[in-house]
C-alpha cells in the first residue's frame, strides 16, 4: 500500500517517483502532476487511477521496464568486472577510454522558469475540432422503471448505444476508451481524461461503423465530457436518477477494456458504496463504487441497474504498486453528470466552478537545490481575467502556504479552497526573491479565465 504520509513519500522518491506520486495524491484542471496544474486534496489510500491509459502508454511502460532491467544487467556486468579487474588497474582503463564515453552531460537550466517548463512538459488540453454549443438538448431521466431484466436483455438493449472512443495526436493512434450514445441524433457522453492531450476523435460502434467526433465541451472537475456526431436514427441509452441508488443493487459495466480486442465486453457485480470521497486529478469527488470489473479502456462506459438505465460512467479503480487489488472500481453518478452535461451542451463548460485562476506544479527536491528555491507550489501562467493577475502574483512565485496551511503540490491547494465558492477570498503565502509575503485572492468562476 503507498505511505499513509506524503512527506515520508517525498523523501523515498526519486523525481519520477515524485511527480507519480502527486498524481496518485492529487492534480487539477483535467492534469495530472507530470505538467502544470491549476490549484486539491491529497488522498490516504491506495491511488485512484483511471481506467482508461492508452494503449500508446502501456507501451511505453513495457519499454521502460525492459530499458530498467538492461540498465541494471549492465551495473552487474560492470560490478563483476569492477571485482575482476580492480586489482589491476583494468577498470580505470576501460573508463578512462574513448569508447565509454557515451555522450555529455546535460547542463540543468541556469533559469527556473526554463527548469520547469521542461520538467512540466506535456500539455492535457483538448484540441479536437469544436462542435456548435447551445442546442435545444438536454440529458434526462426515465422516470418509470420496467421490470427487471436479465443480463443478456441488459446487454442486447444497451451495448448498441455504448461506443468505442479512439483519440488521436498528430495523425496517430494515442488512447483507447468507452462512450455512451444519449440521443437519436448523436450526443455523447465520456470521461474528459478519455481526451485529454488529444486532436481528434473516432467514434466505433459495435457493428464497425465509423464517425469523426466533434468536442461540444468538458469540465475536468466532474471528468465529465460530449462529443457530438454527424449521424440520425441512433440507439440511444436510458439514464436513471443515482440518488435512488442503494449498496447491494446489481449492476453491469458495458465498456471496451485494453483496447479494440476486448470492445463490447460486459461485467456485471453489485454497487459496493454510495458517496465514496475520492480526489482525482486534484478534485474532490462523490462517486458510486463497485465490484463490477474494470480495466483501462473502460473509461467512460455505463454502470447500469438491473432495469437496462445507465446510472454512472465508470471512470477509475484502485490499484497499488505494491500489492493485488480487485473489485473496487468507482463510478461517476447520474446526479452529477446530469448537470455537467447539461451545462456543456449549453455553454461548453460548467459554470460556478472556483479557481485562484493560475497553472502551478509541485516544487521538486531537485529545482529546490538547483535554484535554491523553497517547498511548495510553483506558478508558470497566471491568467489575465484573474484576481490574482490583478494582484500581482507572477509567474516563477512559490506559493508556500493557503490560508496560512503550508502546502506542497496542488492537491494540498485545491483541498483548501474545497468549500470556498466564487468570490470568496483566500490569502496566499509567496516566496519571490528571497522574500516572502501574503496576497489576498478572489476566487473567479473558471469559466471566465483561461
């Protein structure tokens, strides 16, 4: 299981393990910590991850283990040799050959600010073509509830209307994930992390048919977003209202888990909790959780009752690097994919959210050394709309503590700011220059900024 402490963690970390960690504890704006987030909570469990990476990751963390495991062959070979040839002087030969020489080093920055753009390097926004918002559709609930049904009838009437959702970065294959057609003429609703870092989109139904999707919007708090296709007469899902939910109601999850292979694949469990807390991405969420399983792909699938009604999008599991987790995968409930739905279709986003209004990221131990900076939360854009542009917080400031709480990665910000609604004010301890002082910020609805 990780640490119960995150500090303890810090300190065991190497950098990489550092910006995993904050992704495990808590990012924001749809980020995860390997680049800039927007002011979150930390969590003290095993990590949430999402259930839908790409397949695109996965190979790249077969590459990297296989480059570990080269890398730690060749520091035994170099061990043996050291224990052979120490005597002689043979291993000061080899090293001080031309032929080991492998390359030169990389000098670090002189300029934090270039540190950090580096070291914060992939960008989550969403760069698939726009669709027109506004439209006269809204998401609703099926009032009445048929009898019930038996799995199979439960597949039949809904697995035409759940889709495949392959997304694309410059003209090639990138991720892999689930979505829930919800109207005749081709509104769909997934996970906003499903397209994160992405230019395009395809949406596959179950009989191969293919369609190019266009963005209406997303909200990354909910991790909830609709895309919109050129199409009519579609199967279309049911949704029901999740506050009638209880623990122990059957369920089924329809997604496309690992990829295209497994597509249309039905798992069916009980609804474990009602109203499990859960920080993901650095947002503070209310979910449903279940055994039903749920593996990467799954991402934006229906949790469906034993009525044939979509009643959450499964959007993330636990898992832990250290032991075999199973069974406790979480849903997003109608209740609030309702509103966010209805919001994106009207207006592109969801309104009333708060934010200070700012893209920062964890201070790592190694930019603490190299600049001499102090811990805490380093700023790289402050939005122009904001009221912390208008109070002068700059770019390159360290924000050390909210509200007088010391604070070191934007999880440890957005949990402080948890309760606060648009308009409330929050005082913010910076470092700049060698100083440190307090500024009092408004928080802005995130609709206006950015």
């Amino acid at each position: 299981m990780l640490p119960i402490d995150k500090a303890s963690w810090y300190k065991q970390a190497n950098e990489l393990d550092k910006r995993q960690a904050d992704a495990w504890y808590g990012g924001s704006s749809g980020e995860t910590s390997s680049r800039p987030v927007d002011a979150g909570r930390s969590i003290r469990q095993s990590s949430p991850r999402s259930a839908g990476f790409s397949p695109k990751e996965m190979a790249k963390r077969r590459r990297t283990k296989i480059i570990s495991l080269s890398i730690f062959t060749l520091l035994l070979v170099a061990a043996a040799l050291f224990a052979i040839f120490r005597g002689g002087g043979g291993l000061k030969n080899i090293v001080d050959s031309d032929e080991a020489v492998s390359g030169q080093q990389t000098e670090p920055p002189k300029d934090a600010n270039d540190y950090f753009d580096s070291y914060y390097k992939t960008s989550t926004a969403i760069n698939i073509p726009k669709a027109d918002t506004g439209a006269d559709v809204t998401l609703n609930f099926t009032a009445t509830k048929p009898a019930q049904m038996s799995l199979q009838a439960i597949y039949d009437v809904v697995s035409p209307a759940v889709v495949g959702i392959t997304t694309y970065l410059n003209g090639e294959e990138y991720s892999w994930g689930t979505g829930i057609v919800f109207t005749a003429d081709g509104y769909i609703v997934t996970n906003e992390h499903v397209l994160e870092s992405t230019d395009g989109a395809v949406i596959t139904f179950s009989d191969g048919t293919e369609y190019n999707a266009k963005l209406v919007g997303s909200d990354d708090a909910t991790d909830i977003a609709v895309l919109k296709i050129d199409a009519k007469g579609l199967t279309y899902a049911k949704f029901a209202d999740s506050s009638t939910c209880r623990v122990g109601d059957n369920v089924v999850a329809i997604g496309n888990p690992l990829g295209k292979e497994y597509s249309g694949t039905m798992t069916d469990g009980i609804i474990s909790a009602i109203e499990r807390s859960v920080t993901y991405n650095g947002h503070s969420m209310t979910l449903m959780q279940t055994n039903a399983a749920l593996n990467e792909g799954n991402s934006g699938g229906p949790l469906i009752n034993a009525y044939g009604q979509v009643i959450g999008i499964t959007n993330m599991k636990i898992m832990s690097t250290y032991t075999s987790i199973e069974g406790i995968g979480f849903a997003i409930p109608t209740s609030v994919i309702q509103n966010a739905v209805n919001q994106i279709i009207a207006y592109g986003t969801v309104l009333g959210e708060p934010t200070i209004g700012i893209t920062a990221g964890s201070v790592s131990e190694e930019a603490m050394q190299l600049y001499n900076l102090p811990e805490g939360v380093y700023v790289s854009k402050v939005e122009n709309g904001s009221d912390a542009y208008a109070k002068g917080v700059k770019v390159g400031d360290v924000i050390t503590a909210v509200n007088g709480s010391a604070v070191t990665s934007v999880a440890d910000v957005n949990a402080l700011k948890e309760d606060c609604k648009v308009g409330d004010t929050i005082t913010l301890t910076i470092y700049r220059d060698g100083k440190t002082f307090d500024v009092k910020v408004q928080l802005v609805d995130k609709s206006t900024v950015g």
